[in-house]
C-alpha cells in the first residue's frame, strides 16, 4: 500500500514541498510506502514542438527527493499515456500501478484524457477504490498562487526577492528532514541578499572583483 501524490513537480516550490510532507507523513505514520510520481513532459513538449524552460532536471529531482519519499516515479507523458482516460488512470495507475491507500493532490490537479478528471471525481471513487483523498490548499505569494510558471517569471524578471517560494534547482539543503532554499551567486542586489537569508539560507555566494 502507499500514499501517493502526482504533479509535474518542477523546481519543487513550496506546494509541492507541501504535498511531499503530507506523503511523508502519512506513510511513517501508516508504515506504507510515501510515492512521488512525477510527469515527465517532455515527450509530449517534444510531439508539441516547444521547448519550455525547466527549473529541474529529473535526476536534480531525484538527488532532492532522496531520504525525503520511498519513491520517485518519473513518468513519461507518452502519446499512449495521454490517451488514458480518467477512470482508467484511477483504476490503472492510482490502485493497480500504487494500490494507494492515500491520494494526495492540489486542489487543480488534473488528470485522464483531456484534462477530464479533477479532485470531484478523485473523491467520487474514493470508496469504490479504497483509497482516502487528500487535497492540499495552494500556497500564496503576493495574492498569486505559488507554481512552478510564477517561479521562473520571477527568474526571468531578475526578481530574486521572492526566492523564497521554491526550491532552487541551484541547491537543496536537507536538514532535520524539511528543505530550505540556498541562493547561489550571484545574489544580484541587497534586496535579494535579504530575501534569501530571510528564506533560510545557510550561505549566500557573491560573485565580483574585490
């Protein structure tokens, strides 16, 4: 049996730290398996044409998710995947790929063929599947919702204040089983050196001739 939480997880910014604790949480306290599954893009950005800027590479993501889940599954978003409807991703992945006992999302997570699954119907076979979900808040940042697109606008923008609200694919720092963010140079301005102390970081990195 497991806990398991789905999403593309890139950058791993505060809501998706949020799903992976709840994971965490319910498996040490249930003795079943925590499982990330992340869905890998690119085949589809690749059917697509585009090439999307990504804050995290897979093996980034599995260095950083190591000692925090029992599993990371990488999951191709193949064009035979994308045509799995959302009843068939409940019964084939959700209980008979994970035999999830815990199904641990945000509250837009959506799923099966054309985007037709959503948390209404998650919990609308919760009891026929045997699995408990779970739905967890967005986080807020400046009235905006926290996600991995508002992420790199900011690191497009240069706008280093709000580091904060992800995880960095520059370093992860696993301390007293949670992560917090380090910025590595350069930190660009004094304002941006008071945002990453304020986030937490233990080293700030300044880069320049002396």
């Amino acid at each position: 049996r497991s806990a398991v939480t789905f999403g593309k997880f890139d950058g791993l910014h505060r809501g998706h730290q949020m799903l992976v604790e709840k994971v965490r949480e319910l498996g040490n306290a249930n003795k079943i398996n925590s499982v990330v599954c992340s869905f890998d893009m690119r085949p589809l950005y690749l059917r697509q044409g585009i090439h999307p800027q990504m804050l995290m590479t897979g093996q980034e993501r599995y260095k950083h998710l190591d000692g925090l889940v029992d599993y990371l599954v990488e999951c191709p978003f193949t064009e035979k995947f994308s045509e799995l409807g959302a009843e068939e991703f409940i019964r084939d992945i959700i209980c008979d790929l994970f035999h999830a006992s815990y199904v641990v999302v945000g509250t837009d997570f959506r799923f099966g063929f054309g985007k037709k699954g959503d948390i209404k119907m998650l919990a609308s076979y919760a009891e026929t599947f045997g699995y408990e979900l779970i739905v967890i808040e967005k986080e807020r940042y400046h009235n905006r919702e926290i996600s991995s697109t508002y992420a790199k606008e900011m690191l497009k923008e240069g706008k280093m204040e709000g580091v904060g609200i992800f995880v960095s694919p520059l370093c992860i720092l696993q301390e007293r089983n949670y992560m917090r963010a380090e910025l590595l140079a350069p930190a660009g301005s004094f304002e941006g050196l008071q945002a990453v102390v304020k986030a937490g970081a233990d080293a700030v990195y300044i880069g320049g001739s002396m």
